[in-house]
C-alpha cells in the first residue's frame, strides 16, 4: 500500500539534503585542509593533525551545541519556519567566507556555519514532526524518509566537494558547498506554499501563576534518572562514531591503501561510506527491529542502543586490524576501513533512530520542548569527545586508541545489557505511551 505523505515533506527532504550536503562536504575536507602544508600545490593551514582535531572537535560540538539557543529563538520569538531560512543564509554565507583564503574569514565562516546549523537542524526537525497530528500513523515513516534525504547530502558531498577540494583547490570545494546550501535555500523558499500550516510562531499564553512549579513524582524522577544515562549512552555513541571526519580521515589518508587500479582514491571520498550503508541498511535494520518487537522479544530502546553500541564498537576491532597490519606493511588494506564503517552504520541504525523519541517520552512534561536542543547538544558533547580521543591518539598511538575505544564500547554496552532490566523498570512504562515503536530519525 502507497502511502502518501504531506506534501511540506518534500520540501524539507530537499531542504535538509542541501544543508546535509553543505556540511558533511565542507566537513570532509576540514582537517585535510587544515594539516595541508602551506607550500606547494593547493596549500592547507600547515597545522599539526593534533591541532587540527582540536578545532574539529570544537566545531563540531559547537554546530550541535547552538541547537539549544537555535531553539528558544524558534520557541520564543520566530517560529521554526522564519529560524531555518535565517539559518540557512548564515550557514551559504559562512561557505563562501570560507572559499576566501584568509584566517580571518576562516575563522568567521566557521562561526557563521555554528550558528546558521544551530537555527537550521533543529527546527527543520520540529518542522518534520508538525506536518503530523498527533497519532498521525505516517510520522514514523516520514522521519524515516527525512533521515534518508539526511543521508543522500552526506553520500553525494564528500565525493563532490572532497574530491574538488582535495584535488582542485580547498577553497573552490568550500565555495561548492555555499552552493549546495544556496540550492537548498532555493528549494525551501519555493516550497513555502507547502508549508503553510506548519513551523510558525505561536505565541504562548501568558497566563500569570500557572507555571509549573510542580515538584517532580518519583515517577518523573526514576525517568530523569534514565534520560541521564541515555544523555550519556548518546554521549558515548557520537564520542566514538564521530571519529569518522577526523581522526579516521587523517588515518584514511595516511595509512590506508587507497590504490585501485592504479588509481588512489582520494581520502575525502570515503566520508561518504557511512552515509551510503545508511541508505542501503536503514530500512533493513529497522525492519529487522520492528520483526523482534512483534514476535515479542525484547526491544526496548535502551535495549536496542546497548546492542547498537556494541556493534559500533566492533567497527573499531576493524580498525584495530588496519592499525597491525600498517605497523608491518605501511599501509593497511581498504576492507578492514569498509567493514569499520559497516559495523558503524548498524550500530547507528539502532540508536540513532531510537534515542529522540525516546528521550522525548521520558522527559517530564515541563522539559518536552527543550528536549530537542538538550538531545542535539549530547550529540554535540559526542562530537568533541570524539575531537579530544582523536588528538590523544596523536601521541598515543591509533593502533592503542582504536583497541582502547573498542574494548570500552564493547565493555559499555555489555554494562547496559546487564542493568536494562533494571533501567527498562525506571521507565516506569514510558515506551508504552504510544503502541507504535518508535522509529523517529534526525
Ligand atoms: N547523520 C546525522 C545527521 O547528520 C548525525 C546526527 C545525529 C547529527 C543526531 C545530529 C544529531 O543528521
């Protein structure tokens, strides 16, 4: 059966791929350009990779941070609808900054980037969510498709932007991904008759001495006790997951064999890898989920994001074989990078579409629309541990932090598997609100 979606979802599919497209591209050539020596063909920043994954680390916590003020603006003052167009002009013009050589206009682009994603991610998020009543049975898939559009920028940029910027020159890759955003803006702006109903400022009744002061239930708190830890499981994930752009991507570039008949494969070129298993797989691993929940068998969220952190973690044991067989033979061989990103990706496909939903349901009613921002700022928090695990790994050694990143993640997740039970009682039923599974995806 053909279902048939609003048709606002399209526009914000386009919207967010264009956007999704503009960051993961510029992404992809951020800390190879920043480690570029500055002589020579297409000079970088001569930084030092320890360096360079410090600033990664920062921006990328940073972008995800700014969802939290980016929400209290749409909340408060713009409505979702007018904050994402906002976001998108500041995020085109932090690319084009960035296309100018200069450190001042670097360092300018990128925080206009932080605070045009903070305005844009979130609330293109909500937006999804408002094309739906409430018990709207197609939410669930319209999320679904939404990640994919997701996914489709992240596949297509690295390939695009990385490839033009790494061989052509950092600055027309970076102008190409202002482009990218400029696309999406187009499409949003046109797409505005669609959206009509959703996204727009309400203001909320002001009504003198009902506010909720209310102290929490015990109930409320057993639950604040589980949004805590899954604040920290999503903390964990992102930490070891977001080593993608930068710790793997210099290692990609460095240390593994990217020769294919006679042909090296940029570095760049592989950030779209885990994109691509996610449209190949997303279906398939939800489907499988949903399988285990109507036979009965135990799926509860933080059952599935024990089980996906496991199985991330395992990613790393891949790169753990790169790392051995680099200390013997230079470089390493492309599958054991591929099976790393497989394993990943299906790790992701068991929390990541879980985790929102689920913190939504357990938070106490007075914290729901903060919820979002609280959620992308753990995602933020992963990022720069993932920043701050890449520069140890500078003097530690890749061989020790891939090993070290898998045993813990692997020990983490086990460590959840025991207690769920114990977390799944906590709850005191939350999962059970809504009879539908959910499978919300950002
Ligand atoms: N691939 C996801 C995205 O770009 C990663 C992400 C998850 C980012 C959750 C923010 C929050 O949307």
């Amino acid at each position: 059966m053909k279902i048939r979606h609003p048709k606002g979802l399209p526009v914000l599919f386009f919207t967010e791929m264009w956007e999704r497209f503009s960051f993961y591209g510029m992404r992809a050539i951020l800390v190879l350009y920043l480690t570029k020596e500055t002589i020579g063909e297409n000079p970088g920043m001569g930084w030092s990779n320890s360096d360079a994954l410090v600033l990664y680390g920062w921006y990328t916590m940073l972008v995800y941070v700014m969802a939290i003020p980016g929400g209290i603006i749409a909340d408060k003052f713009l409505g979702q609808k007018k904050t994402v167009l906002i976001g998108g002009i500041l995020i085109a013009a932090g690319q084009l900054t960035l296309a100018v050589t200069s450190e001042v206009f670097f360092y300018s682009g990128l925080m206009l980037i932080i605070f045009g994603v903070g305005l844009l991610k979130p609330n293109i998020s909500t937006m999804v969510g408002g094309l739906y009543k409430e018990g709207d049975p197609r939410r669930d898939s319209g999320f679904t498709i939404f990640y994919i559009g997701i996914n489709i920028g992240a596949a297509v940029a690295p390939l695009i932007v990385g490839y033009v910027g790494e061989v052509y020159g950092w600055h027309i890759g970076f102008s190409l991904a202002g482009f990218g955003m400029i696309f999406g803006q187009l499409v949003y702006l046109w797409g505005q008759k669609h959206l009509t109903e959703v996204g727009n400022y309400t203001p909320s009744p002001k009504i003198e001495g009902t506010k909720n002061n209310k102290p929490l239930t015990s109930i409320e708190k057993d639950r604040i006790i589980v949004l805590l830890i899954s604040f920290l499981i999503v903390i964990i994930f992102w930490g070891a997951y977001e080593q993608a752009g930068g710790l793997m991507n210099l290692y990609t570039k460095e240390k593994i064999n990217r020769m294919i008949f006679g042909w090296e494969i940029p570095a760049s070129t592989f950030q779209s890898v885990p994109a691509i298993f996610v449209i190949l797989f997303g279906t398939a691993v939800a489907a499988f989920w949903e399988k285990r929940n109507r036979k009965g068998k135990e799926s509860s969220s933080i059952f599935k994001m024990a089980i996906g952190t496991i199985i991330m973690g395992t990613g790393f044991l891949m790169m753990t074989g790169a790392a051995i067989e680099a200390q013997t033979s230079e470089k390493a061989l492309l599958i054991w990078l591929i099976l790393s990103y497989l394993l990943q990706v299906i790790g992701e496909l068991s929390i990541s579409p879980v985790a929102l939903s689920f913190i939504t349901k357990l938070a106490p009613v007075k914290y729901a629309s903060i919820m979002m921002g609280v959620y992308f700022a753990a995602t933020g928090l992963g990022n720069k541990l993932a920043g701050l695990v890449g520069e140890f790994a500078q003097n530690a050694g890749e061989l020790e932090v891939f090993a070290g990143i898998f045993v813990f993640c692997v020990f983490f997740g086990l460590l959840l598997l025991v207690f769920f039970k114990k977390l799944k009682k906590l709850t005191h039923g939350a999962e059970n609100i809504n009879s539908e599974e959910p499978v919300e995806l950002t």
